[in-house]
C-alpha cells in the first residue's frame, strides 16, 4: 500500500469518522473501501452505456415472431 494526502472538508471528515467508527474500521479502511465501490459502479455504468449503445446501433429483432409460426399450441 502507498501512503497519499487527501484534502476533505470538515464536515465530510467528521461523516467519515462518524461512519467508520460505527463501522467499527479506520479512516483509512472507509474510504479505500468507498473508492472501490464507486470505481466498480463507474465500471457497471461504462459496460451499460457501452451496452446501449450497441443496441442503439443493430436494435435486436424481434424474433418471438419467427418463433410464433413454429410453436405447437395445445387446441382446448
């Protein structure tokens, strides 16, 4: 692990403390821990939009229709 500064203003820092105490970790451990959660949304959200965007360029087709021909349905 690599030691860094990080500046936050007061009232973020007393949330930290608050949070990590009642977490019953350190400082340290929060915000490691916070950092990974919000890089792992920002990845979901990328593969999403990268989603998306695939979609928006060959919109899937509609292939229930094809289907419906073949299906056997049981005569009541």
């Amino acid at each position: 692990m690599e030691t860094i500064q990080l500046v936050l203003d007061s009232e973020l820092l007393q949330a930290a403390d608050r949070a990590a105490r009642l977490a019953k970790r350190n400082r340290s451990a929060l915000i490691r821990d916070a950092l990974r959660e919000h890089l792992r949304r920002l990845e979901i959200q990328a593969l999403e939009q990268r989603d998306r965007d695939g979609y928006a360029k060959a919109p899937p087709r509609d292939e229930a229709r094809v289907w419906e021909a073949e299906a056997a349905w049981p005569s009541e």
